[in-house]
C-alpha cells in the first residue's frame, strides 16, 4: 500500500526521530541534567551557556517529535542542521577522534537529509496535504 521506500523512511525518520527524543528527555525532566549540560557549554565557553543548553535540548526533542510524526521536518532539521554543525564543530576544536563525533556527524547527515526530502506518504504532512484538496 506504501511501498518499500515510504516504510524505509518511516523506520530512517522513527529512528532518528527517538535518538533525539530519548537523548534529550533525561535533560527536560532533570534540572541537574540540563545544569550538567550548562557546565559543559560554559567550559566550551558559549555565551548564555544555560540559554544555549535549553534552546538546544527543547529544539532536539522537538525535531525528534517532529521526525517521529513527519511534521514540519523541512523547518526543524533546518535547526538541527545549524544545532549538530555546532556539536561537531565542538568536537573537532576539542580534538576529539572521529568516533566520537560520529552521534553528532550522523544527526548532522539525517538533517541535512530530512530537510532535502519530505516526510513520505506515511506521515502527518502527507495525511493533513490528503485532506486539504478534499475541502
């Protein structure tokens, strides 16, 4: 009924989709959490350290929402492709090895992905598009 490459994409968008939900929850429902997160960005000396920690959590999970449910993929992987070019620009001045900046370099390549393709058949946007031109 979908066809191999829209099942293919659900499975590439709910994967992806709970990588940054599941990575970002411990930090909304953890106030220590997203303080460690703070102390991190301050020790790369970000300014607003702790306004940076939580726009980058709540956009992360968001994103992942957003790619879980194939809605507004196009804006927020355009986020995420701004929020994982600073995550790997992190990684690369502090001299990380390349295998640790594979989570930030993968997420990185699935924005950029997610913001040049749509969603699929199998998702919110296609469903909401299928019910506009019936009206």
């Amino acid at each position: 009924m979908f066809g191999k490459q829209n099942l293919a994409l659900l499975l590439i968008r709910l994967t992806f989709g709970f990588r940054l939900v599941y990575g970002t929850f411990d930090n909304i429902i953890s106030w220590d959490r997203m303080l460690e997160f703070k102390a991190f960005l301050e020790s790369n000396n970000f300014p607003f350290p702790i306004v940076c920690a939580i726009l980058s959590v709540y956009l992360q999970f968001f994103a992942g929402v957003s790619w879980i449910l194939g809605y507004k993929m196009k804006l927020f992987s355009l986020l995420m492709i701004g929020n994982f070019m600073i995550a790997t620009y992190i990684h690369f001045v502090a001299g990380d090895p390349y295998l640790s900046m594979t989570p930030a370099l993968h997420l990185l390549a699935i924005s950029i992905l997610f913001y040049v393709i749509n969603p699929g058949k199998i998702s919110i946007s296609e469903y909401l598009k299928s019910k506009q031109w019936k009206h």
